[in-house]
C-alpha cells in the first residue's frame, strides 16, 4: 500500500501555465499543455516572421487553429495558403474565432497527415509551428499525454510530466488496466476534485488526469507499470526521471550506516536502512521533529541511536508499560553509553530528593511515564537533559488534557524535541496541532484543517515530519485485512441488545455493552481452538476491553486445555504480567494470550504471535492498529491474521460499520486525501450509546442566565 494519495484531478488534460523545464524546449506557444491562446508580434520582427504558421490550442472549443500573422492577410501569398489548407479535409474554418480562423477538431488529429502538411507547406516558403500531439521540438511525455488527451493513443497508454511540485499522471479516460492499479492498489483515490487545482487546467473527454505530490508514489507506481502481462506502454519527461534519479541516489546515501552509531552499538546489532534515515532526519532537523513509523518499525531504537551517536541526555516521556522497554533496549542496543546511567521513574520511586536529584543530574537516559510527570516535574527542570523525547503523541492531541498542559510547560527546558508516533492522527489533522506546537513550528494554525493535503506538503517543506510505513519499507511481510467472523446468537440475546427504551440511555447501555461482548466469548473460543489447530506453530493473541471478559475467556479455554491459555491485565503487577508474556513466548505449548487491550496497547513485542482476534471492539480506530501492531513488527516471521468477532445484532452491526469506516477515512486522511466537508462532519461527530441505539441524541440544554 501507498503512504500518501493519489488525487484524482478530473478528466482532463488542458494547459498548465507551469512545467518542468525539458517540457518547455521549443513547444512554449504550441503545445496544448502550454499554449496561450493569443500571439502578439514585436515592431522589430524579422521581415519572415510574418511567414511562420502557428498551430495554437483552443481548449474551450477542442480544436487546434492555425494561427498566422495579420500581415499575411495584405500579401498575395494568402491565397497561396488557403489553396494548401483546402487540400485537407480536416482542415476547416472555425466560426468559433474572430476573425475565422482555419482549425482542426481535435478527435481529427490522428487522421492528420501533419507530415506532408509541413513538407507541402515548406515548399510554398511556409514554416509550421510544432503541432500538438506529434514529437518535433518536444519531450515524448507531454507529446504522449497530448495525443491521450486528443484520443490519438491507444487505451494502454500512460504518461507522467511534472507540474511544479506535482506529477501528472495522464491515461485515457476508457482505460481499465491503469485506472484498477490506481483504485485497487494505491490507496486513497477520490473521484472529485477542483477544477482550479492547476492554473490553466481545464478538461477534455479523452483522458483522465491524476495527481500526486510524493515522488516515491510515482516510483511505486512506474514499478507496477513494468509488469509485462499489463502491457501498458508508459513515459516519463526528463525532469520526472531527473526526480526520481535523484531522490533514490539521496535515499540510498542517507540510509546508508552512520559510522557514530556503529561505533558504539552492541556487536551483533545494526540498524536497518529506515532507521538509518530517521537518524539522518533528526540530525538534520537539529533534533526537532515528529518520526511517525508505522507500528513496529523501530522509533525506539531509531531515537536511541541519535541520542547515544549525539552524546545527549534524554528524558522519555511514555505509557507505563514502554518504561521499561525503552531501558531494556536501550541497554541491550547501546550498553556502552547508557549502562549505569538510565533511571526508570515511576509513581512507587521513593529514593530521597536529594539522591533524586543526583542521579538525574546523571543519568542519560530517564524514562517516565506520562501519569508520575508532575511528580518529577521539578527534578526533571532542573536536571539538565537536553533531549525530550514523547513516546506516543498521539496522547497529547487534547490541549486542555492536564498531561498536554504540563509537557508544553516542560518543553521550554529542552533543546531538542523528538515526538513519535504511528498514528499522529487519531480522527483529524487538528489532532497535530498540539504535537507541532511542541515541536515548535509556527504558522501550523493558519493551515486549513479541511485540506490534509496541504498539511502534509507544509510538514514535509518545513522537514519537521518523517513517515514509514510497513507495506512501503517491508512490502515482503503478508500482513492481511481484517476480516469479519459472523457469531450467530439467540433470538432472546438479539431483542435484549437491540431493544432499547428512550429513558436512562446511557445506564442500558453500559449493561449493554457487557452483553454484547458476553454473548460472543463460546464463539470466540471455539474460533481460536479452530484456528490454532489448523496451523500447528502459530500462537494467538485474544484482545477485548474488559478484564471481566478476558476472565471468562481464560477460564472456558482452561476448560478444553489447562495449560493452551495465559490471562493478561492490568489487575496483575507488572512484575507478573511481564512474567506472562515471557512465558508465552518461550512455552511452545502455551497457545493463546487473553488480554485486555489497554495492558498491552503500546510498546510491547510480541512477533512470536500471528493471529489478532478481537472479542468486542475499542471505540477508536487508531486503538485497534495499535493493538494490531503488537504482532505486525520487523522480525515477525509468518504471515499475521486479525479477525473482528460480529454478533447478528444491530449493536454489534452499528459499532462495527462505524469502526471499519472510521479506520478508512482516517487512514486517507493521514495520508493526505482531501475529504468532503459533509465526511468531515461526519468524523467530528461523537459516537456513543445514542448512535449504537440509533435514537437521535437530545439537544443540550440551555444554561440558565
């Protein structure tokens, strides 16, 4: 899948006023990209300038007119030229222009022989201009999206120019082969768009025109066109090749090794080429910037290596359960700069102020969790750390949320920044305006948040944002979709769930809640004792948002094998529930880990599981790829399988039409896509018990003066 989108700009091709410089060569007056309509000449032109025909591009009407200088007119070579023009039959006077102008329909052009044309016309001392459509004094890209936009191509046929910062990507408006690679394997086509988007653009009926500004989209996408059963014939212009060379040469440099971390990682231990470049990326960016990763690419260690190559002293601000993860790493990847000198703090810290203090001024690298800050707070001012580093900044997205409030008081203190997160938007790009603050970049609250777009443009032009993703870094992983597992309850179970009173909404459906995850869990047993067993060396990871459930779960599978299930929640310390997973990953005959999601929301590993089952469902979209990327990591090793448990009720079928849409929209939206104002709405929406109900919600009541 594709990190950013593909805009479907329009069915057109028209003129843009702006091109890559290798478009430009000798077609600046004659080609239907970058033609003006209008020609003037100079008091000084030459005595034959007055010869010269020029073929001029009339969008509006679709036609190329043969446009010659008015001193022609008061020649006796004018009848000369008009006997040529009458040779050809596509060759007729336009009534569209003043004075009539002699024109070509434009769907005519591929029956035109421009050849003899010219030859005839150079005989009678005439010189043609370039004609749109055919190569003399152009590049073969915008010669070959002229003749698609004139229907002069075959249907499998592509081309790809530069338009300042964007890529156009030009087909026929009929073909299948291209438009099904953009749809069905690039992610996030919308079929409107701004007509205005380019200068000058307009539209023919001929040819569809998308638009991307990310270069390595277009390199994904020229490598698809490669496949020879496609049989696509497809051209890029000197500059799209030019970027493309470019970037990739940049690309390789910058993930090539950095000698100061191999210097002093641990034997045994390398980067991968990613990592390498956001380590690049931090030191470019002076240490400031938001690394957004997808799940399981390694920000942790990507943000260890710059601290230790920089020689910095880093505070880390993350969950409770990532604390001791970014230790562990931290000493297991770099053990030469940071053994002796981490501290892991925590609420149950009880050493005095004065050894607090001491060791702070030490240590570099301190890990706390978000809840114990205000605890440390003081310490941490005054202890002299020039690196902030927030784990999951995501969190942060609320300004008014007291941990929000108390990391913009504490930011001031550090010279560098560094946020990270694999979902930076949880439902809007608004969501990055608290994470960019902190960062500190200016003028972000001047973007318009209905255009991710140009939010995304704008983080990439201030190089204050990095993105990876699995499928783009990794595209070997078979990492699937989710799917949905029907559950087929009783009649009774379905009017207890789906019959609701218009009184005390939100009390029936707290209970409701627990029900409708209740009645699944014989289903979801039997599932997982299905799907294990079918597949002898995968292990299973059982995720639902209440302990109660997870109990019950544990304790029916205990029942068919004591020894094939571990419970996992946040009831046990931390001690036992690390205890527990390293069980599971080391006991082949322990199966199955059953667990509340919000133990195991973030950080923790657990590659050496395959299979994703969710009995009920978080609320938040970004909260299942969280849970999901506890197993989709570098090193896992067999393909990953999720499954969404789906009663027969309309409980269960509101909540999980709700989430599946929510997930795409947001995916779009994080990469760019620029959604309608009404889908907008629509995400802004809160959605609860009213919603899963469907009984509209009541107004707020007024407040009393």
């Amino acid at each position: 899948m594709i990190t950013q989108a593909l805009r479907l700009v329009g069915r057109s091709i028209h003129r843009p006023s702006i091109a890559c410089s290798s478009c430009l060569a000798d077609t600046i007056v004659t080609s239907p990209f970058f033609a003006t309509t209008t020609h003037t000449v100079s008091s000084n032109s030459s005595s034959t300038l007055w010869r010269k025909i020029t073929p001029v591009f009339d969008g509006e009407n679709k036609q190329v007119r043969i446009h010659f200088y008015e001193q022609l007119l008061e020649t006796k070579c004018l009848k000369k030229l008009v006997n040529i023009f009458r040779k050809y039959d596509n060759l007729k006077l336009s009534y569209h222009s003043h004075p009539k102008q002699w024109a070509i329909d434009t769907r005519n052009l591929k029956y035109f022989d421009t050849q003899k044309f010219r030859e005839e016309l150079s005989e009678n001392n005439f010189e043609l201009g370039r004609l749109p459509g055919f190569e003399e004094g152009s590049s073969p890209a915008v010669t070959t999206a002229e003749r698609i936009a004139f229907g002069m191509e075959d249907e499998n046929t592509v081309a790809i120019i530069q338009y300042q910062k964007a890529f156009l990507i030009v087909c026929s408006a009929y073909e299948t082969k291209i438009s099904d690679i953009i749809t069905n394997k690039l992610t996030g086509v919308t079929d409107k768009a701004s007509e205005n988007q380019f200068d000058g653009l307009q539209f023919t009926s001929c040819n569809t025109t998308y638009v991307t500004y990310d270069i390595w989209l277009i390199a994904e996408f020229t490598d698809m066109l490669k496949d020879r059963q496609l049989d696509i014939s497809w051209t890029l212009c000197d500059d799209t090749k030019e970027s493309l060379n470019s970037r990739f040469d940049d690309r390789r440099i910058r993930q090539k090794p950095i000698k100061a971390v191999t210097a002093i990682i641990n034997d045994g231990c390398n980067l991968y080429p990613h990592q390498n470049e956001g380590v690049r990326f931090l030191q470019d960016n002076d240490g400031r910037g938001l690394i957004s990763f997808g799940v399981g690419l390694g920000k942790t260690a990507t943000t260890l290596a710059y601290i230790a190559s920089e020689g910095k002293r880093a505070v880390v601000v993350c969950p409770k359960n990532v604390r001791s993860v970014w230790v562990g790493e931290a000493l297991q990847l770099f053990p030469k700069y940071f053994s002796e000198y981490t501290m892991n703090l925590g609420s149950n810290w009880n050493s005095t102020d004065e050894k607090t203090e001491r060791e702070l001024s030490q240590a570099r690298l301190v890990c706390i969790n978000y809840e114990a800050l205000n605890k440390f707070l003081p310490f941490i001012q005054k202890a002299g750390c020039e690196c902030l580093v927030l784990d999951e900044s995501h969190l942060l997205k609320n300004p008014k949320a007291e941990r929000t409030k108390t990391i913009i008081e504490l930011k001031d203190y550090f010279q560098h920044r560094i946020l990270l997160s694999g979902t930076p938007i949880k439902n809007l790009v608004s969501d990055l305006a608290t994470q960019l603050e902190i960062v500190g970049i200016d003028g972000y609250g001047e973007l318009d948040y209905k255009t991710p777009g140009v939010v995304w443009n704008w983080l990439h032009e201030q190089k204050v944002y990095i993105k990876k993703t699995m499928e783009g870094e990794f595209s070997h992983h078979k990492f699937g979709e989710p799917q949905l597992i029907d559950v087929e309850v009783d009649q009774d179970s379905i009017e207890d769930l789906d019959t609701w009173y218009e009184v005390d909404i939100l009390i029936q459906f707290t209970q409701k809640i627990l029900e409708a995850a209740q009645i699944k869990v014989p289903e979801t047993c039997k599932f997982v004792m299905d799907t294990i067993s079918n597949s002898p060396d995968s292990k299973a990871i059982i995720f639902t948002e209440r302990r109660k459930i997870a109990e019950d779960i544990h304790a029916s599978l205990q029942k068919e094998d004591p020894s094939i299930a571990a419970l996992h929640h946040g009831g046990f310390s931390s001690k036992d529930r690390i205890q527990t997973l390293n069980q599971f990953e080391k006991d082949d005959s322990l199966r199955i880990l059953v667990s509340t999601r919000q133990s195991l929301a973030a950080g923790v590993n657990l590659q050496y599981a395959n299979i994703v089952i969710f009995n009920d469902m978080p609320w938040s979209p970004a909260d299942i790829i969280q849970s999901a990327g506890r197993v989709r990591r570098l090193n896992q090793k067999k393909s990953v399988s999720e499954y969404w448990m789906k009663s027969n009720t309309n409980f269960d079928g509101r909540l999980l039409s709700i989430l599946e849409k929510k997930l795409k929209l947001i995916k779009e939206y994080a990469e760019g896509i620029n959604l309608q104002p009404d889908t907008v709405r629509w995400m802004n929406k809160r959605v609860g018990a009213y919603e899963i109900a469907g009984i509209a919600r009541p107004l707020p009541k007024k407040k009393k003066k």
